[in-house]
C-alpha cells in the first residue's frame, strides 16, 4: 500500500487550485472540478486484468483521500477521487480517461497507475492540459514536450534496481542475481 504525507495532500490540493487560476481565490473562478467545497480528481487502476494486485495502490489513495475528507477536507475542500478501472488494458485506459475528463469533468488525473496505460493517456491529456500528477510509473520526465505531466514520487526502475544490486552485492559479493521477467 501506498501512503502519502500530509505534505503531498497539501500540494495536490493547493496545485490544483494554483492551476484553476492563480487568481481564483480572490475572483472565485475555478477550473472545471474545482470548486469552494471539492476538488474533483481522477485516475485509472487495474482493479481487474493481468495488474490487478496493483490496485491496493488505488485502494489505498482513495482510503486516504477519504480520511483527509472526514478530517473536514483541506481548507473546507473535500477531495473527490473518482477510481475507475482500467484493466490494465491500453485502450481501456484511454477510455476511462477520456470518461474522467470528458464525462466526470475532473480537474486532475491523480496517480494513475502502469507504463502501458499512462503511455497511453499522456498526449491526450497534455494535448488537453490536464494535469498529469504524480503518475505511477516513471518514463515520462519530460517537461519540456509534456508540461502537465508531474513525474511521479518513486525511482526511476534503473535507479531502483541498482540500489537493490548494489545492496545484494554489499552483502554478498559473490551473489548471482536472477531477474523473473
């Protein structure tokens, strides 16, 4: 499970606003899924399909979201996360995005989770300027081509699994390593 400080909460919530307008607070103007009292934020999950052990992360997000509700919000805001699940299926992802944006009128695509489906979503949704946050893989550091896209808090994979190596082999000089692919 994936549990996130206080701090990261803070910054969704207050990036959200900051990009709905830097303004809004004083003209009371916000982006579509931003309000007074909500911001509405999206993401996809593979809560069925190949991935779907992965979904505690989505379990886990909205749990927590919904605990930062109960809390009374942040500033009065209360924090929708609409999970919808993708299978861990391209296309599906595509679809439910399109849905979450196009549909459901999120501000934020928050932590959607897998390389192929976030492979899948990201021109789309820079194309259309919604933000990208903190997404769970970590091939798109790019702000350059993808402005709304937010590189997401983990390791790059390379970095992760030379840490782990290097760890094994601090060890263990002599460890042989097996990767099951």
């Amino acid at each position: 499970m994936t549990f996130y400080p206080t701090w990261i909460t803070a910054a969704i919530v207050f990036g959200g606003i900051t990009i709905s307008g830097g303004s809004a607070i004083a003209q009371k103007k916000y982006d579509v899924g931003a309000s007074d009292t909500e911001i509405k934020l999206g993401q996809t999950m593979p809560y069925s399909g190949p991935a779907s052990a992965l979904s505690n992360t989505g379990k886990a997000e909205t749990a927590y979201f919904a605990m930062i509700n109960a809390s009374g919000g942040v500033n009065g805001r209360k924090i929708e996360l609409i999970s919808l699940d993708d299978g861990y299926s391209p296309p599906k992802a595509v679809e439910q995005t399109r849905k979450l944006v196009e549909v459901e009128k999120v501000l934020a695509l928050f932590s959607p989770l897998g390389t192929a489906s976030n492979s899948a979503i990201h021109k789309y949704v820079n194309a259309n300027k919604i933000p990208h946050l903190f997404i769970a893989s970590n091939l798109w550091a790019d702000p350059e081509h993808f402005p709304w896209t937010i590189q997401t808090i983990r390791p790059p994979f390379q970095l992760d699994s030379k840490v782990f190596a290097d760890h094994v082999l601090g060890i263990r000089p002599n460890a042989k390593i097996g990767v099951l692919y």
